[in-house]
C-alpha cells in the first residue's frame, strides 16, 4: 500500500504558500487603505513580509524533506525489487540448464 504523506506534504506546502502569499496581499491592501503614517506602514510591511519569508523557508524546507524521503524510498524500492528479480532470472537459468541436460540425457538414453 503506498503512504500517501509523501503527496499530502506537498499539498499542504503549496496550500500553506497559496495561504501566505494571499494573506499578504490582503494585508498590504489593508495598509494601504489604512489611515497610518507610510513609515508605520512600511514597518509593518517589513515585518509581515520576514514573517512570511521565513514561513515560506520553513515550507520548502518541509517539502524538500518530503521529496528526498520519497526518493530514497523508491531507490529502496528497486533496490528490493531489482534483488528479486536478479534471483528468479538466476534460478530460471539454472531450472533451464537442468531441463536441457536432463533432455540431452534422455537423447542419447534413446539412441
């Protein structure tokens, strides 16, 4: 069964962004309409926008952590799967071996 957190981090890391990036532009809409001086409102602005900045690292460190956990489990994955098929292609080898020996036997056994 595959363990959908790998889809679900990135989900909520782009929602988390759509989020940010949408409630920063309403709140610079607001300061913009606001009745505040324009140096009070570049200084929320500045802190608003290192608040967001640091949310949106926070966020793709997050979905990086999820992407390399996926990868490093699929190269499990076919690590595992390519070891199992190494020994059957192995033993369906060694089975045809034994099979054309055993047929070789039971020719010349004939003759």
């Amino acid at each position: 069964m595959t363990d959908n957190r790998e889809y679900s981090l990135g989900s909520m890391g782009a929602m988390g962004l759509a989020f940010v990036t949408g409630g920063l532009l309403g709140f610079a809409a607001a300061l913009l309409l606001a009745s505040q001086s324009g140096r009070q409102s570049r200084e929320q602005l500045r802190g608003y926008a290192r608040r967001a900045e640091e949310r949106v690292h926070e966020l793709a460190d997050k979905a990086t952590e999820g992407v390399d956990q996926a990868l490093e489990k699929g190269r499990e994955f076919i690590k595992d799967k390519q070891a199992v098929l190494t020994e059957a292609v192995e033993t369906g080898r060694t089975a045809m071996q034994r099979e054309r020996e055993r047929l070789s036997v039971d020719k010349h056994a004939r003759q």
